[in-house]
C-alpha cells in the first residue's frame, strides 16, 4: 500500500497567551488556552459558556444559530441557540430542547432544519416544536454530520457509513440532497462519514471523509474530497487516495475509477468542518477536531494529495467554521467558546 504524503509547510507562528474577560483596553479577550497561530494572524474569543458547541450558521447579519449537545453525546439535552456574535454577554435565546446529539444546523425555506443522531427535523424560526422529515436513518453510531444548503436552496446531508458484512449498509455512506416538500435524492455515495461540505464560488462541492478502523494493517487516512454528483468513492473496498483494500473485495482497477484524495490527514484526525478562507477564495480550511488544529489546503494544485498548512493549533476540540466577513469563526467544542480567526 502506497504511503501518504503529510507535507507541513514551516511557518512562523505567534504565542497567544491565555487570558480571560476583556483586555484593559476593552477589546475582545484572547482565548483562554495557549494557541498557536501563522504569522498574520490573529485569534480572538467571541463567545463563551457554550456546552458543546458543534454546527453554527449565520441568520442575517451577526445573529447565529448554534447547536450544542449541552450534556453529554447520546443524552437528550442538546439544543439549537441563537446569539448575537457582537454581544458576548447576551443570554442565548433557546429555540429548541431536548436533542439528541445535534451535529447539523441550517436554514432553508425560512424553517431552521436539525440533524439529530439520526433524525433530521425542521421547525419555524422563532423555535418551539421540531417536526421530524426522515427518522431512523442509517448511521455509524455517533452522528450523521453537518448540514449544509446548496446553491439552489436545497439541503445536503449525509448517512454515515456502516458495515453489512463486507459491504456498506443499504442506505449508509451516501449524501443527499433534499428539496422540501420531495424525497432525497442521491448525490454521492461510497463514503465512511461525509461529515462537513462546502461550495466554493465555482460551485464545486467540498467534502471532508473521516474514515476508521485497520484495512490490511494500516489505518486508513481521513481526507479531503471534490465530489461530482454521481461520484462513488467506493467504501469500504477503496480507502484514501484510492487504495484497494483486498478484504472488502477492492482491487487496483476498481479504485483507479473512483474519484482521487484532494488532500490526506492522519488517521484519526476527524476534520469536522471545511470553509473556504474569507481572505482567499483559493484556500480550504479544515478543523482538525482530535488534532485540535485549523489547517489550509490549495483549492487548485498541480499536484494531489495537496499541501497542508497550520493555520492555527492548540484549540483544544475546533469543531465547526464559519467565514463570517474577512473573519473564520471556529467553535471549540471542549471548551464551549467561539473563537474568530482574523487576518491582522
């Protein structure tokens, strides 16, 4: 099996020491963990007391809509929230109680939708009931994902994968898209875990792939995909930069035509988000959860897997981004703050 390419460009990088509450100049505070960050930039702390922060969106300008487990994964206490990311000090306003581990958050057809374990419901946006659209869907365990709204207005989810024996579950590793009022439709399919997506301006679909588990004796890579409508990355028979994995019926030939790796982490990394950077539109960016790091990635390179660079490491648990402006918020899960990456 062909070894993975980790290429960390040198970066000169800046010690953000720890702080709490605003500065003596009434500034935002910093976070409140050492962070490392790449020179020409700067990290801030926008919101915190949070309880396990995953997915926010934007609801018009400086209002977000966050979800959080608010206890622990699996319990039923998890919530959506809005805030206002300009008033730190604002009490969220509670829209929805009583989830089960919410990871997905969005807004489509001014109804706010929620990803659950495994159910995906939508309510009205002043809160109250969720009513459920799709129950019992396949899934790996934990989670589904993210949520994510795509140009046309439709929504984009995934069912995580599992195994039937030696092949995917019926139903699992797939992204849909959905058009309210009509069934799911099938964009993609052979993934592990499709967990986070974006679009850049060209309309390209992004997506993350947390994979896990030995094939062969190796653990497989988590990375970074394009994906096509129609694409089938072929899991569990093909892994990474399309790797046969003979136990699961893969095979050179049949993973030659999947679709190639944009970028490889290590195994385990978990990246839980993608965003395209405010200050460059060529650039990826990617939270690393278990690393606890915010790397970039080239959108366009002559040469895959792509580099990947740190853009900021030490958040303790960096789950979810959001380019909001010229800033990148980041929620950091363990400690249950919001944090804004700036260009300085």
């Amino acid at each position: 099996m062909r070894r993975r390419r980790f290429l960390l460009l040198a970066l000169a990088v800046l010690l953000v020491p720890a702080a709490c509450g605003e500065d003596e100049t009434g500034g935002a505070p910093e976070p409140s963990s050492e962070v490392k960050v790449a020179d020409g930039f700067e990290v801030t702390e926008v919101y915190s007391e949070l309880e396990g922060p995953t997915q926010m969106v934007l609801e018009g300008s400086g209002t977000l809509l966050v979800a959080q487990l608010n206890g622990e994964e699996g319990s039923s206490d998890g919530q959506i929230l809005r805030l206002d990311a300009d008033e730190r000090r604002a009490e969220p306003e509670v829209l929805f109680d009583g989830l089960t581990t919410p990871t997905g958050v969005a807004v489509v057809d001014d109804e706010i939708w929620v990803m659950e374990e495994r159910t995906l419901s939508r309510g009205p946006l002043d809160g109250g009931e969720l009513k459920v659209v799709l129950d019992d869907l396949p899934y790996n365990g934990r989670s589904e994902g993210t949520l994510t709204t795509t140009p046309e207005g439709d929504l984009l989810y995934n069912t995580s994968g599992t195994l039937d024996g030696t092949r995917a579950a019926e139903g699992s590793g797939i992204l849909f898209s959905l058009t309210p009022g009509e069934e799911p439709v099938m964009l993609a399919d052979g993934f592990k875990h499709a967990y986070a997506h974006v679009y850049d301006d060209d309309g390209t679909l992004w997506v993350t792939e947390m994979s896990d588990g030995e094939y062969e004796g190796e653990p497989a890579p988590d990375e970074v995909v394009a994906v096509h409508p129609g694409d089938d990355f072929a899991w569990p028979r093909c892994i990474g930069d399309r790797e046969p994995v003979a136990v699961y019926g893969g095979n050179e030939d049949d993973c030659a035509d999947t679709p190639p790796s944009h970028a490889l982490f290590g195994p385990g990394a978990t990246p839980t988000s993608i965003e395209i950077a405010p200050w460059d539109p060529d650039l990826l960016v990617v939270a690393l959860w278990v690393e606890g790091r915010v790397v970039t990635i080239p959108r366009t390179t002559e040469d895959t897997p792509a580099e990947v660079t740190t853009l900021v490491e030490g958040i303790e648990r960096p789950q979810h981004l959001l380019a909001v402006g010229d800033r990148l918020l980041v929620t950091d899960h363990e400690q249950g703050t919001i944090l804004s990456i700036n260009p300085n």
